[in-house]
C-alpha cells in the first residue's frame, strides 16, 4: 500500500550535501546555569536523616514516636465547630496569599494543632452552608473559592508548614507578647508565649517554662533550649511572585534572589525577636531570683548583714525609681498640657485669619470689587476676575500679621478713594 503526500518538501539547507552521510548545520547552544532546589517528602526525609544524624532505622523509630505523642496531644484538644463571620474573613479568592485560613475554616480555637480529621470536618461543614448552589446568585463563588484555597493549603504538609510560619491570626499575639515591664502572674504571662514559639522547633518536645516548683536543672535547660533554639520557622509564604504572565528567567532569577534576601531577612528579624523574649521573660523570672539569692547565701554566709544592707538599697533605689516615674508622668503630663495649650493657641490664630480675610473679601466686595475708583458697577465678569485675583492673594498670606496689614492696608485705601492701587499693590 503506497501513500501520496499532496505537499512540496521545504528546501535542504545550503549546507546539505547529498555524498556525506551526515552533516552539522549549527552548534549547540551556550550552556546555562539553573537554580534547581530538591524538594518533596522524600528529600525532606533525607534532610531531617542528615540534620540529627540518624540512619533510616532511628529516623523510622523517631517519626512513629512522634506521631504517637501527636495522637496522645490530640486526644487533649476537644473539637467544635465555630460560627464563622464571612464579613470578618477573606471573600476576594484572588487575595488567598493574605487570608486567615484558619478563620475561614472556623478553627482559630484550634489553628496549628488542629488535626487533618479536624480540618476535614471543618471544611466540610462550610463546603455545606457556603456551597454556591445555596445561594440566589449561583455563579457567586468567591468565598466558596477561598474555602478551597484554605482547605488545599492546610491539607499540604508543605503548604501548611509554610502558612503556619507567617500565621495571620496568630500575628497579634507575637505584637502584644508581654515585657519586663507586664504586670501580672509570671506563669501566666510567659507559659503561653514559649508553648507558641516552642512548636517552630525543629528538636520536639520543647521544654515547658515549668513552675514555682522546677528544679534549677530544668529552668537552666528551659532557657538553654531558647538562647540555642533550632528554628523551622520559614517565611516562603510571603515571597512575591514576578510580573504576571513574565517567563523571562532573567526576571524569575532576579526576583528569587530577592525573596530569599527577604527570607534571610525575616528569619534574622525573628530570631532577634525570640532573643528579645527570652531576655524579658529571664529578667523577671521569680526562680532566677530565688537561684541568685540561694546561691549568694551559699557563698556568702557570713556575710548577712551586707545583704540586709543590699536589700534595703534595693528598696531604696525601687522607691527612688517609683518616684522618679511618678516625676515622668507628671512632666508628661504637664507637657501634655502645653501642647493642648499651643494648640488651641494655633486655631485660634486660624480662626483669627479666617476672619480677617473675610474681612479683606468684605471690603473688596463692599466696594466695586476693587475697581478704578469712578468705574461703573462691576460686571459678572469682571467680579469673577476680580474674585480670583483676591483668591490667589489670600492664599499667600499664611501669617496673621500679613493678613492684618493687607486689611488694614485696604481700609487706608478705602479711606484714600485708592482702593485700586493697594489691591494691584498687593496681588
């Protein structure tokens, strides 16, 4: 069986020749250098193996133990379904990058403990009530979209590490993390704190910041762990994407540099927070005092009497330090009052130029809009150009001084019969 091609082959190249077997018509083109980064659940495997030193045996022993304690932890956390504002949340599935995915899912009781069981249930149940065909406008869904977007993001491990890294909802409670200045009950203060930072570790469990009761081993290895904290935390999750539609790879490269400058910076800024932290929760922690105490007692037995005397210029200095707050705030106070003072001096020079400048507009208007003195009454045109000019003069006077000249200077004239002339002076 023949088959008849109906088209004309394109010419052979001109350096075809029909005696050689083959021929090279061009070169191949100039390698290029790519940024290729491994990923995937395998090469994370492998990364965690090479991090902790542990061959496949340990690592398998290690990751079951982990998950049993996650079971144990989970049984901890009751579940319930959350009513969920849809005005509060995310409605724009374009914006998905800043959503609170948590929120949108009804889980911010739970957030990074929720569980995949958990996240599934919740999803469901506002798959349920948000379902675009429930709604009049059945091709209105958008936040339908951003459910989406919320349940794909916390079902991928990767995804999920990445969004929980930068977690909006949780973003106040790194802003109003507590000072050494904070009033209230230690414990309460800072065991929240630390159980928050401590899930960024990469070594688990974090050590707990314990109680009045904890022995000096565990405090000391309570801070030890933070001062030397192993961080997971990324910030992906907030790298911008290059010009939409762009594949020009200078373009790609350009902005993955930038994004990992930014990561760089971000995890710098962190951990310098966290350092920051520790250093509060240290200088106020009750049992670091106790140690200082039993220990210089230990050292200095002998020596009572120069601590009562240490102790009473503590008092001191904690008196003279009250005081000298107590001094502060009255400064600030009575500062606080200058500035209301100067102030209310300000507007009430504004109000005194308003009111001499509409003075100037009555004079004017009072009399023929500045016309040549024996002018005929102004016309509407003539009024409208005059009113501009007398506009533009008035916005350059920005002082209460120059504005009192300019309307004492118009009176003179008015008196002088040469209104005219002092209003062109002026302009």
């Amino acid at each position: 069986m023949s088959l008849t091609l109906d088209f004309l082959l394109p010419p052979p190249p001109a350096s075809y020749k029909a005696d050689q077997p083959s021929v090279v018509h061009n070169t191949l083109s100039a390698t290029t250098d790519r940024l290729i980064e491994p990923v995937g659940r395998h090469f994370l495997a492998h990364a965690r193996r090479k991090t902790h030193n542990r061959t496949f045996s340990e690592d398998e022993r290690h990751q079951a133990e982990e998950k049993a304690n996650q079971v144990v932890e989970e049984e901890k956390v009751d579940f319930e379904y959350e009513d969920v504002d849809i005005d509060t949340v995310n409605q724009d599935p374009t914006q998905w990058k800043s959503q609170d995915n948590y929120a949108i899912l009804g889980l911010t009781k739970l957030r990074y403990k929720a569980t995949e069981e958990q996240i599934k249930k919740a999803h469901r149940r506002m798959v349920l009530l948000h379902h675009p065909d429930k709604k009049a406008d059945k091709n209105d869904d958008a936040f339908f979209k951003c459910i989406a977007k919320a349940y794909d993001t916390l079902m991928n491990p990767v995804t999920r590490r990445q969004y929980d890294s930068v977690d909006f909802g949780m973003a106040y409670l790194e802003e109003d993390a507590p000072t050494a200045k904070t009033e209230g009950d230690f414990y309460e203060l800072w065991r929240p704190v630390f159980e928050r930072e401590g899930r960024f570790s990469n070594k688990q469990p974090a050590p707990s910041l314990g109680d009045a009761n904890s022995s000096r081993e565990e405090v000391e290895g309570f801070y030890d762990f933070f001062y030397n904290f192993d961080s997971w935390r990324t910030f992906e999750w907030l790298d911008k994407e290059g010009a939409e539609g762009s594949d020009n790879r200078d373009d790609k490269r350009y902005q993955e540099k930038k994004n990992r400058a930014q990561r760089a910076q971000l995890k710098k800024e962190d951990n310098a927070r966290l350092r920051k932290l520790v250093d509060a929760c240290l200088s106020v922690d009750p049992r670091i005092a106790i140690f200082k105490a039993e220990e210089k007692k230990r050292r200095n037995a002998k020596k009572n009497a120069r601590a009562e005397a240490e102790k009473a210029a503590a008092e001191a200095a904690a008196k003279k330090a009250e005081e000298e707050k107590a001094a502060a705030e009255k400064a600030a106070t009575e500062a606080k009052a200058a500035a209301a003072d100067a102030k209310k001096a300000k507007e009430k020079a504004k109000k005194n130029i308003r009111k001499e400048k509409k003075n100037i507009r009555n004079i004017v208007q009072d009399n023929n809009y500045a016309l040549p003195a024996g002018s005929a009454p102004a016309t509407p045109k003539e009024i409208e150009e005059q009113l501009i000019k007398l506009e533009d003069l008035l916005t350059k006077l920005a002082t209460l001084e120059s504005v009192v000249a300019v309307r004492e200077s118009f009176e003179k004239a008015v008196a002088d019969n040469k209104l005219n002339e002092a209003f062109t002076a002026a302009l």
